[in-house]
C-alpha cells in the first residue's frame, strides 16, 4: 500500500536539507497517535530476522515541483510531495486515520499544510520492471577498524552493493510470510552511464551519522514477489530511516 501527500510549504522559510531523522519521527508520532502499542511495538522491536530487525516501510524525500537549495538549506516554493509506503495493512490503516486529523506537517520550525492525502494504486509487476528514486538506496558491510567492528556504506560499483539487496529483499519476503519464494532469483542492474555522472553519491546525516546512498535508475528483473517486495517495503537498507523508497517507470 502507498500514499502520496500533497503538501502546501511556507515559502518564506528554509528547511534544513538533513530532514530525515526529523521525518521519521513525525511518521512515528503519527502512529503513535493512532495506536500507541502498535507504534511503540514497531520502533522498538520491529520485525525480526535473526539478528536483523526491519520496520516494513519507507518514505520518499520532500519532492517538489519547484525548490531552492542554498548551502544545506531547502526552501520549497510550491506544491510539494511526500510519499509512504508499507505492505503491513495495519500500518497504513493506522497512519492513514490518524493523519487525516491533522492540519499541518511539522519538522522542528518548518510546518507544511496538509492539502490532501491520497491511496495510490498499486502497479503491476512482471520479470522485468524498470524504476527510478524517490530516495537514496544504501547498502553496507561490516569492517574491522582497531580490532572493532563497523558498518561501512558500499560504493554502487561494488558487486556487494547488488549482492547484499538481493539478500536483504529475500529477508523481508521471509519476514513478511514466514517462508522463502519459491523463486530466489532477482537482479538489479543500475544505469551505470547516470551513475557515473555523480559516483559521489548522496550523503543524509541522521542523527549524528552520515548515510551516503543513491539515487539511480535502474532494471529490476525475476521474481516478480521479491519486485514487489522492493516497491512495498523499499530497496536496500535503512528503509524507516526514508531510504531506498522507489517508483516503476513505463
């Protein structure tokens, strides 16, 4: 399930570009509204693969139909877009009803009106489905500085960034039914030409830690459960965190 918020911005004011962190916790604070146990339960225990826990949903960046960047500041100068998505039902239902009843979207001095709130139809996937960003997809591995280890982000060229998504999608379809797909095959392959126009990539603090992730078209092909998987819950890592939420293009 997905839907898309149309908000209004204060056009007189700048939003910091870092706004994730402060995102997140308004999707929370909305849940928590609406079902308290459900939202503590979701933030704190989530849903679990083994040592790995995974919230099941994501959000899109701020997009806008026009904007200023100035330093690390946004200034939002029309219409402006926010999109979520779960596959958890009571997620959506939850969210849904409870943000219908507010006016305005607040992320710290900055408020956003909320004009409107809309279910997005659900598209059909097949073997082979092409999509675009609508946040940073990122991917990590884990390395051993000073005897301890730490998380690392992946470059997009490093056969490890495809490797781990693949791995990661798989988990969330266990974790979603209980069971593996019948079909275990997915690939990933990124428009290489656009990514080497900005290999660099695109760094988000959250909190106070720097996530670098990636916002390049891309080929998904297989499995047509696990394409579905990745529209759902999002693509890659830190999905909760609004990374990894993607859109399929004609």
């Amino acid at each position: 399930m997905r839907i898309k918020i149309t908000l209004l911005p204060e056009k007189d004011k700048s939003l910091n570009i870092n706004y994730n962190y402060f995102l997140s916790g308004w999707v929370y604070n909305i849940l928590k509204k609406a079902n308290r146990e459900f939202a503590e339960h979701l933030h704190e225990k989530g849903y679990s693969y083994g040592k790995k826990v995974f919230k099941l949903f994501t959000f899109s960046q701020l997009r806008s139909k026009e904007l200023k960047i100035i330093d690390d500041e946004i200034m939002f100068l029309d219409e402006t877009y926010l999109y979520i998505t779960s596959p958890k039902k009571e997620f959506m239902l939850n969210f849904v009803s409870e943000v219908l009843n507010n006016e305005f979207l607040r992320l710290q001095e900055y408020q956003f009106r909320i004009k409107s709130v809309e279910m997005l139809k659900e598209p059909e996937f097949s073997n082979e489905d092409k999509f675009i960003c609508l946040s940073p997809i990122v991917a990590s591995t884990a390395i051993e500085i000073n005897g301890k280890r730490k998380s690392v982000n992946l470059p997009l060229h490093d056969s490890r960034f495809a490797e781990n998504i693949k791995n990661n999608l798989i988990e969330k379809y266990y974790v979603l039914y209980n069971t593996l797909p019948d079909n275990l095959n997915v690939n990933i392959d990124f428009d290489m030409d656009y990514y080497m126009k900005n290999p660099d990539g695109k760094r988000i603090k959250f909190k106070n830690v720097y996530v670098k992730g990636y916002m390049v078209p891309f080929k998904m092909s297989g499995n047509p459960d696990l394409i579905k998987i990745a529209y759902e819950c999002g693509l890659g890592e830190k999905n909760s965190a609004g990374f990894g939420m993607i859109q399929k293009i004609k």
